[in-house]
C-alpha cells in the first residue's frame, strides 16, 4: 500500500501562553527566539499510523510538505522516522495562501508523485485550527475523505476507518484510493531511531515550485484574506482558597460556592 | 460586490427534532440577515424530517427549504453534499452557516471547495463590515484570534462553534414558506459507514448541556484515580470531562474530552482537577461562567482563567470537598 502523507510544519503548540506574541501590523506570530518548529502534532500521528501499515502490507510512505525551507527540517524528521521519501513545494506565491492555495498545491503535488492507494493527512494544523484541507484535498481529486479518523485497517481491496462522533465512533469502508484525516487517538508516534537519523542526514528532498505544479498561473490564489490577527486576553484575578488543613480548604472551598450560589 | 441574497443556514436534526446549533444558526444567521437587508433561509436536510421545518419557521426562518428523502436517511456525508450542492447553486446566497460539528464540518468544508468559495470553520463571532462578512476564528490553539473576509468569491461560508453564539427565541406564531426540494442522489457513493457504535452513556449528566463540570487532568496520575473526579462530580450532580491528555491515554472514552478538538462546554461551574489549562484545552471551556482550579503548580495556567483556586494535592482536597459539598447540599 503506498501512502503519501501531508505534514506541515508549525510553531511549537506547546509555548506558554505569556511567549506567545503576535505582530498585528504584520498579522504574524512573532516566533519566540530558540523555540525550533515542530511538526504538526496530528500530522505526527497520521505519519505513524502510515508506518504501521507499511510494516503490516508493504509499500512506499513518502511525506510532502508546503513550506519554506526551514521545513527541510521537519521531512528530515519524517524519513527518519521510517517515510522513504519526502517533498518540498516551496514558492513564495503558495506560502502566503489559505486552505484553498495549499489544498491545490498538495493535490498538484501528490498527482505528481503518483502512485498512491491512501493519502493521510492530520486532522487539523495547530497553527490555523482549521481543519480543510484534507476534505479539500478529497474534493480536488474527487476522492472519498474521512475525518477524524482513529483507526484504520485494510481490507482486502479497501480499507476500513473509525471515525469519531460525538457520542462514539463510525466504522466506514471506503474505496481506495482515499483520504483520511488522523486524530490523535490514532496511537503516539515513534521516535526517529539513530538509523533513521542516519538515513535522514542523506536523504535528497526534491524542491518543487508553482510552476513545477503548474501553478503559476494564479489559479491557487487564496479565496480568504485576513483582516486581523490578535490576541484577546480572558485572564482573570483568581481568589486562592487557603486553610491550614485540607478540611480547612475544602470547607472554605465550598462555603465560597454556597454564596456564589453554585451549589 | 454581488447583489445580497440573504443568509442561508443549513439546519441539524437529532433523533427526529432539530439540533440545538439550529437555533445559533438561526440566531446570527437573523442579525446578520437584517443588517444586509436579505432574506433568512433554513435548509434542513434528512429523512423524515419535516416536523423539523416549523419548528425552523418558530426560531425565524423566513424560508425553509424542505430536503425530505430516504436517500438522506444513511449517515455519513456524500449523499448530503450530492443534494446540498445545486440547492445552494440555485439559491446563490450572499452567506452560508454551517455547525462546527463533526457531520456539518465535514460538509461545509467540502462544499466550499466545491462551489469554489471560502470558508472559515469554527467561528467564535460573526459581523457585517463594510458590506462583506468577518469571521472571528480562534488560531494558533486559541492563543490568538483571526478575523477573514472573503473578498471575492460567495457564499462567504462559516461553521459556527457549538454554544458559541446566542440561540434563536422560539416564537409560536412566526411561520415560514416551506419549499419542497427535490432530491436526486446519484449511486456513486465511495464510503459506506458499515457500523456505528455508541459509547455507554456514562452516569449522570450529558456533558454538553451540563450546569457543572468536573473534569480531570495528567495530574490525576493514573486511571486507578479516576474516582476522585467521579466522585466530586456527584457531590455536585455534575458531568464528568477530561482532558486530551486523559483521553489520548485512554483513562476515559475520547467523547468527554474539553477542549479545542473536543467539546465546548458553557457550564455555570467548571472544576478542573489536575488540569494544566493549556490553551487547547481553556478553548472548550472558557465559555464557563465560573472556573474553579485545583493543582498543585501555583503557576499553572489554569490559575489564570479560574475565580476561584486552590494551590495542592489534589488527593488530600478532593475527598473532603466532596463530603462538604454533600454536606451543604442536604
Ligand atoms: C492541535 C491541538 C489540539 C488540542 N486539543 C486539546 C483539547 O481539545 N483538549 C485538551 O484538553 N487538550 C488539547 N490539546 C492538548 C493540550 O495542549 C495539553 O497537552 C493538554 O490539555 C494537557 O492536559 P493536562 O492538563 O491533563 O496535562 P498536563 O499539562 O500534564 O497537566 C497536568 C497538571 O496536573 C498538575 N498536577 C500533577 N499532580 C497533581 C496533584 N497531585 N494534585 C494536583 N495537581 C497535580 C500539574 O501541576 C499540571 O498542571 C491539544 C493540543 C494540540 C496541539
Ligand atoms: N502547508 C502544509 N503542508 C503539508 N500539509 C499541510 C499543510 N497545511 C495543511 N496540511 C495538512 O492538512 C491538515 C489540516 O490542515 P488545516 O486544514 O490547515 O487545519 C494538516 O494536519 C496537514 O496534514
């Protein structure tokens, strides 16, 4: 089964809320310095689950990415993770774009590669908690798309996926080829092994451009702009509840929502 | 700028009656629908649902569109996108809402790139400005708040966080022009969900329409001390949450996790237990009118979003909170 899998680069989710800075002239985040990007968390677990199923059916994983070149990065830590080849579309005219630009350039780029029975993609990238363009990716090349999935397994001639709703999950068999989009439940991802860093080290990442995907005619121009990006505080003065026994505290804790009238 | 063609709003049905994001939909999809000087119309689609279509023509809807097939009736989206496409070519609304639940997120963003037009999902505010919508979407994990336009392109389309946006006011003697629209569905149909299977419904409350929320963290330390959260929920007659933390490890089924790629809750009282308040997590719970913390990292994040908090072992306070609470409750 060759599966090609979409992984974005992202600003680490992890920084505590006082790190995180916006340049609202810009409508930028403001990277805060020795912070490295990481790879999108979901995309992590769409990656492991597409290792899974190489180990189980065979076949060829190999990652693209959109992004600069500092993304090099991020599909080193792919091959060294076990993904036999990895892409980059760089083009500054694709960087800027939304669900829209990106969604065209990896559909151009995936028909490109070729060969493929699964795409995997996360179910949504921590920087624009957007979630589109794996359904994107399904319209564009009129595949059938499923989201958030939490397992997968082959069948013979398909696959199965778990998708989750809000009150359990749906087991749906789908033709290949398909596109999935993992949720983390999928399981965690590995660890690159030493070898694989190995590999990685020598591992050549083609670079392809607009016009590489034939997209330089504007025709993955963003159809969303945005207006403002800015950070809303909610914070507020907590009143911390102290005693010199825990009894102490938990009455005290309790009499404040009595009079709060929240029990 | 296209010509305003009102709001269209595609209405959820559960079990037979309308889903509670209908009335938000039908709430903004109002506002917003006055100021553009347009008509508000509600496209409810599904088998046997039109019972549905007064109950749209109470919460407002000036028009109702009546999309009532067998062939609506399976779960799963392929055939909803076949029957919503040219219902939405013909009506060429200026704005389009969805929910930014599991079924209408799916559909919205595949329909978008369809018709070809833009789309913001989960969306915390929407505003006519300068003629064009702007949509408020959390970014980042809800660190940061984005607001688009869609220049260009219609409808402008967004899907509507749950719980997010004031609901409708039902009014009994408002009635909407219900239109029947015809529904073909072509066979080619590439995923077929086979099996849905339910959780258990836990004891006590839902957690989505809970008054009170406990909910637990990696600080519990193991699904062997689940129980203290449990129990704290019942002394209050609470529902039971968790974090991604809780339920990526698997203590408790991924249907209780709050937060960004979980549930938005909105209860009168949250009480985190053991709960870091990363931002992923604040966003499904920031709507709660009273956050209480309990930790023992006195600069825990959490901390900040909470009116009330206690700095300690969760072990050693839970159990008798709970008692005291049961106390004050007799
Ligand atoms: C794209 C994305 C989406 C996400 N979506 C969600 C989401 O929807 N919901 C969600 O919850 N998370 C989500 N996360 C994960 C989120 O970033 C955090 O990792 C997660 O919320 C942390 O869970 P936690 O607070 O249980 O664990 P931790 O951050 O590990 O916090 C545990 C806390 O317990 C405290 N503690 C430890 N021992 C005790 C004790 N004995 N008594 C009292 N306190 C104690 C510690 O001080 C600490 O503050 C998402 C992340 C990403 C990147
Ligand atoms: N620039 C990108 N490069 C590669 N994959 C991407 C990119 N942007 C989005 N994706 C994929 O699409 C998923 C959803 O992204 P989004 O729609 O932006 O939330 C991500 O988890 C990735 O798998």
């Amino acid at each position: 089964m060759n599966i090609i899998v979409t992984i974005k680069q992202v600003p680490d989710p992890d920084i505590p809320p006082i790190h995180f800075k916006v340049d609202e002239a810009a409508g930028k985040v403001v990277p805060p310095p020795g912070v490295a990007p990481v790879m999108n968390g979901y995309d992590a677990n769409a990656l492991e689950a597409a290792l899974k199923l190489k180990e189980a059916h065979g076949g060829r994983v190999t990652a693209i990415t959109l992004g600069g070149q500092e993304a090099r990065d991020t599909l080193k830590r792919a091959v060294a993770m076990g993904a036999d080849a990895a892409v980059l579309i760089d083009d500054p005219n694709l960087r800027e774009g939304d669900s829209f630009t990106t969604a065209t350039a990896l559909a151009r780029a995936i028909e490109k590669v070729g060969e493929y029975d699964l795409i995997l993609c996360g179910r949504q990238a921590s920087d624009t908690d957007a979630g589109q363009v794996p359904l994107g990716l399904g319209e564009i090349l009129g595949l059938p798309t499923i989201s958030p999935v939490i397992a997968i397994e082959s069948t013979n001639g398909g696959v199965k996926a778990h998708r989750m709703i809000e009150d359990g999950q749906q087991v749906i068999e789908a033709q290949l080829p398909a596109v999935m989009a993992v949720s983390s439940e999928i399981g965690e991802p590995r660890y690159p092994p030493l070898r694989g860093i190995m590999m990685a080290g020598r591992t050549q990442i083609p670079v392809w451009t607009a016009a590489d995907l034939g997209l330089d005619d504007g025709s993955a121009a963003p159809k969303v702009q945005l207006r403002r990006l800015y950070i809303e505080s909610r914070e507020q003065a907590c009143e911390l509840v102290d005693g010199d026994t825990p009894e102490e505290i938990a009455a005290a804790l309790a009499q404040k929502l009595r009079e709060a009238k929240l029990i | 700028m296209p010509a305003a063609n009102g709001v269209l709003v595609v209405a959820e049905t559960e079990r037979g009656g309308l889903a509670p994001i209908s009335a938000e939909l039908l709430g903004v999809g109002r506002t917003l629908a006055e100021v553009l000087g347009g008509t508000l119309t509600a496209a409810v689609l599904g088998s046997g649902v039109a019972e549905a279509a007064s109950a749209l023509g109470e919460l407002g809807a000036d028009v109702v569109l009546l999309a009532d097939s067998p062939a609506l009736g399976e779960p799963g989206v392929e055939a909803a996108l076949e029957a919503l496409t040219p219902l939405v070519t013909q009506e060429a609304p200026d704005i389009l809402l969805l929910g930014h639940t599991p079924d209408m997120r799916e559909l919205a963003a595949r329909l978008a790139f369809r018709l070809g037009t833009g789309l913001t999902t989960d969306c915390t505010a929407l505003r006519v400005e300068d003629g064009v919508l702007v949509m408020t979407k959390p970014v980042y994990g809800g660190s940061a708040n984005a607001e688009f336009t869609v220049p260009r392109a219609r409808p402008q389309m967004a899907t509507l966080r749950p719980r997010a946006f004031r609901p409708a006011v039902s009014d009994p003697s408002h009635h909407a022009e219900v239109r029947h629209v015809p529904v073909e569905v072509g066979a080619a149909v590439r995923s077929r969900v086979v099996e849905t299977v339910r959780e258990e419904a836990t004891t006590g409350p839902s957690l989505k329409n809970a008054k009170a929320v406990v909910s637990g963290g990696r600080g519990l330390g193991g699904p062997e001390n689940w129980h203290y959260v449990e129990e704290l929920a019942a002394s209050l007659g609470a529902a039971v949450g968790a974090t991604r933390a809780v339920t990526d490890a698997g203590w408790v089924p991924p249907g209780l996790q709050v937060g960004l790629t979980g549930v938005t809750i909105t209860p009168d009282l949250y009480v985190a237990v053991g709960v870091s308040g990363a931002v992923q997590h604040i966003a499904g719970c920031s709507g709660s009118r009273n956050i209480v913390a309990i930790n023992k990292d006195p600069d825990a994040n959490i901390f900040k979003h909470a009116r009330f908090g206690v700095v300690g072992d969760y072990k050693q306070i839970v159990p008798p909170l709970a008692a005291r609470i049961k106390e004050l409750k007799r």
